[in-house]
C-alpha cells in the first residue's frame, strides 16, 4: 500500500505541475496551444521522457533541450507534411526534428518507436511506450484530452526512480549503445542521482566495446559541442568500475564521486518508498 500511495502522490504531483506549466508558463503558451488544436484535430498527443521528467525534478525551473511528443494516428510523412514550415528534419530515430514556437521538438508516430519492434517485441500503445526507454527517469508518458487536459499519466519504474534516486536501465535493447552511455552519465550529472550497478556495467561495456572516441563523437553529432571531454569520461569510468565492483551506486557529482551501497531492487523500494 505504501508503495501505491507513493506512487499515486507522484503522478498526482506531476500532473499538477504538468497542468500548471501549460496552462500558466508564457514560455510554454505556444506548446500549450497546439497540444489543444492536435488533441481536437484527433491526432493524439503524448508527452514524453525529459520534459516530464525535469518538470518532476525541478519544477519550472530548469528547462530539458526539447520536447519529445508521441503521435497516436499520424504518420512520419503526414507529420512532415504538417510541420513544414518549421523545416522538419528526420532524426536518427526516424522521427522529425523541429523548432516549433521556440522549442525544439522530437516528434514521431507511436508505432514507429523504435523500442516496440526489438527481439522482445512490445504491443504500441500509450501505456506500453514507457517501456521503450533507455532510462527509469524517462519512462513516463502523459496523454491529454479535450481542452489540453491531462488525462492520464503512463509510468513504468519512473516515480520509483525520483524516489530512490538512482539512475538505472529501464530497456537495454538501444540503436545507438554509446549515446545511450554518455546520456547516461550526463543525466546522472544533471540530476544528481546515483549511477545504478548494471548501468555502470553497460557504459563500462560500451567504452570498451567502441572506445572513447565513439562517446565524444556521439556528442558532437547529438549535442554539437563535447560536453564530457575524453579525460573527464576516464576519470568517470574508473569511477564507475571501482563502484561496480564494489556492486555499489555511485553519483557521479560535478566535484567528486560518492558512492553508497546498493541493495536489491525489493529492498531499496520498501526502504525508500
């Protein structure tokens, strides 16, 4: 029950927020807007992964890069055809990328996302897409209906996440293992959360398997700059490596690491929750 009641608080919380930053944020106006003409045009609209979850970590005062939105019945050429005044470009995922009332914005089709069609494959709908993420901190989707309202939030490990802490692999299966990596390691930066075991062994993994050089090369293509130079990822993977066999979490604090024992996932959530 305690679990439950956490969890409910959560998405009560979220869509609290949620519902407060379209409906009073003037930066989020324009979003706001054309969230109500899809939801009335019959397209679908889902919010998706960051956006939702650095509303949740930082209310409104930090703003992720972009707004990833998921739609129910359009395709990625009729999405094209829609947007195309604001220059849409397809993206690595097979979506479309675009700055849309001074955001930039992912947009792509349900069906089409990528982590549905893979060795295990997953039935498309709005609650199974937080099972497509990378990461527990993303997993979370939110649908909305007449008038922009928000009608439900979909969830999988997500609230547990903000609550332990820890940053962990919500689906291992990734098209682009080391931007999932320094993704990695950039989230857990920016959130201050700690750096699960079998996250630590994926990047250690993937650092070995296509190098370094593949992390800063995925950085420039994805973000257009470094943003975690070659020492500064060396530094962090001996971190990682000393934590992970230590079978420990590790935070990975812009000063100095720390570490802090990690128990099974049973026992963090009855701990924490």
């Amino acid at each position: 029950m305690a679990d439950l009641n956490a969890i409910r608080s959560g998405e009560d919380k979220l869509r609290r927020r949620l519902s407060s930053a379209l409906r009073e944020e003037k930066s989020l106006s324009g979003i706001a807007f054309e969230l109500i003409q899809w939801q009335l045009k019959g397209w679908g609209p889902i919010l998706f992964g960051g956006f939702l979850r650095d509303l949740m970590v930082f209310g409104l005062k930090k703003w992720p890069r972009d707004i990833d939105i998921v739609f129910l019945s359009q395709t990625t050429e009729q999405l094209e055809r829609d947007f195309l005044e604001a220059n849409p470009r397809k993206n690595r995922f097979g979506g479309i990328h675009c700055e849309l009332k001074k955001w930039q914005c992912d947009m792509w089709p349900l069906e089409t996302t990528w982590g549905f069609h893979q060795k295990e494959r997953i039935e498309p709908t709005p609650a199974n897409l937080t099972k497509t993420t990378f990461l527990n901190v993303e997993a979370v989707a939110a649908e909305f209906g007449p008038g922009g309202t928000v009608t439900a939030i979909h969830h999988n490990g997500f609230f547990e996440a903000m609550r332990s802490k820890v940053l962990d692999i919500n689906l291992e299966d990734n098209p682009f293992p080391p931007l999932a990596a320094v993704r990695a390691l950039l989230t857990a930066r920016k959130l201050n959360f700690a750096v699960a075991p079998r996250l630590s062994e994926y990047v250690l993994r993937t650092a070995e398997k296509d190098g370094l050089s593949s992390f800063i090369e995925f950085q420039i293509s994805h973000y257009g700059e470094v943003r975690l130079s070659e020492p500064q990822l060396s530094t962090m993977l001996r971190e990682l490596e000393s934590a992970f066999l230590s079978n420990q979490a590790l935070y990975l604090g812009p000063k100095e690491a720390r570490q802090l024992k990690f128990w099974s996932e049973d026992r963090l959530r009855s701990t924490v929750l």
